[in-house]
C-alpha cells in the first residue's frame, strides 16, 4: 500500500460574523494548538510541509484552514450579490471564530503576507488569546508595486494567470524551481476576484496599538527578496514594537513555508522551540 | 519614471543591447513552450536599455524581429524602459534581491512600463520570461 501522509482534512461549519460557513481544514501532529493563516489569493495548502515535518508534528499539532472563499471552503450563502472584501475585522473574525469553535486553548498562530498583516491587529486586540504569534512577511503597511488593482479582475486578462504572474518575482531568485511552480499553481486557482478582495485588508495603513509581547511573544520573520513587504517594512514596523523578535531570512521570498521549504525550517524551528518552552498565560478566551 | 538617460559606460549598454537582441532571435523563438504561451500575442513594444531603444515585435508569440533603433513615426504598444545599472542586475544570475522582477524594479524606480498595459497585463509571465530571457546564460 502507498505510504499515505500524516495530514487529514475536514470539512465544519463556523458562524463568522453572523453568517454560517462551511469551512476546510487540514491538519497533523499532537500538542500545542499551532495555526497557519495562508497568504491572500492561496490556501492551507502552503502548509503542506510544516504537517509532513516530524521534528515540528511532535510536539505542535499544526492547523491549517482555508478562509472563506477560498480553497475547499465555500463562501457565504448570498455571495454572488456583492463584492468581497476582505476586512481587518472579518479577517480577525474568522481566525478566532475557528480557533474557539475548534476549542484552541491558547494557540499560537502564524500567518504570513495578508496574515503577516493580521497578526499584528491579533496581538494589539487580543494578544492574550495566544500563546504566541508569527508574522511571515509582516509589516504595518507596505508600499503597492501595481497601483491599478484592476487587472486581478477583469474580463480581458485572465485571473488565474495573471494573479500567478502579479507575484510570481516576489519568490526567492535561488527557490528551488519544483516549489516556485507550486506556489504559483495555487495563486491560479483562487475564485475571481478573491486576490483583489483579500488585498483590500493589505492595502489600509493600519495604527499600531499597544502590543504586549511580554505577555504573548511576537516573531517577525521576513524574506530578503520580498519587494512587496520588504525586510526594511518589517524592520520599521518591529522597532515601534517593543519587544518584537525579527529575523531576515537570506534567500527567500514572500513565501518561505512553500517555496522554500527547507530552508524555512532553519528560521522557524528556534521559534518554535522557543515558544514550546514558554508557560501558557491563564486568562480566559471571550468569544468571537 | 526611470532615468533612461544616464549611461556609466557605453560600451556596458552597447553589451547588453547584443545580449538582448541574441537572446529574442535565438532564445525566445527557439523555446516552443514559450512561444505556445504568448500565441495569443502580437505586438510591437519598445524595450529601451540605458539610451538605446529596441523595437520588439512579436507575432502570435514569436519574435518577428527585434532591432537597435526606431523607424521615424513607428507606433508601439508599450515600452520597458530601464538604466543599463537595472538592465545590468536584473540579468545576473542569480540577481540580488530588489533587482530580480520586473515589478520589483519598476517599484524601485529603476524601470517603467508606459503606454496601453493590458497587453502586458494580459501576458504577463510570458513578458517577464522573455525579458529575464538574457540571464540564462545559454545566449551569450
């Protein structure tokens, strides 16, 4: 019999800001609550090698879900009669929504570029729900490299290609080629207009408020080739953060857990291992 | 808006323009699967480098002709203009980081793309690939 993965996925239905959806997510390992937030236009799948890695299974059990409109998660019933925009505080809604629906006791949560953004507004709004939290190409804003939007939906560029080629440069240069084409692969098959609708939570300066890393640990972690958040971003937004742990990773891009896997084990492993040594706070989770 | 105007050295331009012109006859037409992937393209754009503009023309993806200079009232689609310092790392290999994409130049303000963009929208990877086409190495 083919050797079969240690992830499994399945399929609930959360209520996130007042609307029930039915939402996919994967998981794999045993221990502390661990939850991947994915990049906007993609889905869980960029975690795909952080579930399959035993020295981080063992003692993290990794969680990934697709959000709302994307992946395997359908969006809201109604949601042909408007355009999708994905919120700062929609996008909080649905990750504490899943995290207490599946009864996460304090997880740490990571996300990376769109989830970069929003774990900054986790930790400023409700740090002490989590153990603590990741931002891969993280910063309080960044600067746009196309301006016009549009072209991510329109009826004359097609969307799946177009969406793929937008970020295709922001993959490390050196990123092995077999995982450069897979994570382009996903940026193909979002839903139309999802890219731009996930980009409009990007595109809002947001004010950083107080952010207490003492009491929930905050890691930034930034790619040298990412032109979209720069290392120079991140390290502007950590520095008004007191307490905030950056790391430049040399060769990588703007999607370190999929395009570069290997070596984005190097960076996130002391992380880890660090977070796993520290005492869970014991304050209650209020609800979504 | 790039400097386009500012030229350290001409031979430098004079080498990467060659560069340039070998890699759209030789490497571009010679790779089906690109061609494949621009059938849908025919167009006429200007790739400047340092001071030096080159018509591109492209039919159904394949490079028609590529050439140093433009012909007096010759209409383009659009241009990608860039110093000879930008076109220069973006053809390393592997080039440094703010120096490997197209976006990341233009970003940058070492590159601009001027004129109708769809068509460049519209064939995206396909315009990044043949303009990163001079860093494989296989043209030299």
């Amino acid at each position: 019999m083919t050797r079969m993965e240690p992830i499994v996925g399945r399929y609930t239905t959360i209520r996130i800001m007042n609307n029930d959806c039915r939402v996919y997510f994967e998981e794999a390992g045993q221990g502390i609550p661990f939850v991947c937030c994915h990049t906007a236009a993609a889905d869980g799948r960029q975690f795909r090698h952080l579930m399959n890695d035993e020295d981080i299974t063992r003692n993290f059990r990794v969680l990934a879900f697709d959000y709302p409109w994307h992946g395997k998660s359908i969006p809201p019933v109604g949601f042909q009669n408007y355009e999708y925009k994905l919120t700062t505080e929609l996008y909080v809604a649905m990750i504490r929504s899943f995290c207490q629906a599946l009864e996460l006791d304090h997880p740490v949560v990571m996300g990376c570029s769109i989830g970069g953004r929003i774990v900054l507004e986790l930790a400023h709004a409700h740090g002490k729900e989590f153990r603590a939290l990741i931002g891969l190409e993280s910063a309080d804003y960044t600067q746009p490299w196309v301006e016009d939007l549009s072209y991510l939906h329109r009826p004359d560029v097609h969307g799946g290609e177009y969406c793929a080629a937008h970020c295709s440069g922001m993959v490390g240069a050196t990123s092995p080629d077999e995982y450069r084409h897979e994570t382009l692969w996903m940026y193909m098959q979002s839903g139309p207009g999802v890219f731009k609708g996930d980009l409009y939570v990007y595109r809002v300066q947001m004010t950083l408020g107080d952010i207490d890393t003492a009491t929930t640990p905050l890691y930034m972690l930034t790619g040298e080739y990412d032109y979209s958040c720069t290392p120079e971003d991140t390290i502007r937004t950590a520095s008004a953060i007191p307490g905030a742990k950056v790391t430049i990773m040399k060769d990588m891009g703007h999607f370190p857990m999929s395009e570069n896997p290997k070596r984005f084990k190097e960076y996130i492993l002391p992380v880890l291992q660090e977070i796993k040594q520290r005492r869970v706070p014991a304050v209650k989770t209020q609800n979504a | 808006m790039a400097a386009v105007t500012e030229g350290p050295s001409v031979a430098l331009e004079q080498e990467l323009c060659e560069r340039f012109e070998r890699s759209m006859s030789d490497g571009v037409n010679s790779d089906e699967h690109l061609v494949w992937r621009g059938r849908y393209l025919t167009a006429d754009i200007i790739v400047q480098i340092g001071s030096v503009p080159l018509l591109v023309r492209i039919v159904n993806g394949r490079i028609k002709e590529c050439r140093k200079g433009l012909p007096l009232l010759c209409s383009s689609v659009f241009s990608v203009k860039g110093t000879t310092a930008a076109w220069s790392a973006f053809w390393e290999n592997p080039p440094k980081p703010k120096w490997h994409d197209i976006f990341a130049l233009t970003k940058f303000g070492h590159m601009s793309v001027e004129g109708n963009v769809q068509p460049f929208m519209a064939n995206l990877q396909y315009f990044k690939d043949i303009l990163a086409m001079p860093r494989k190495g296989s043209v030299k």
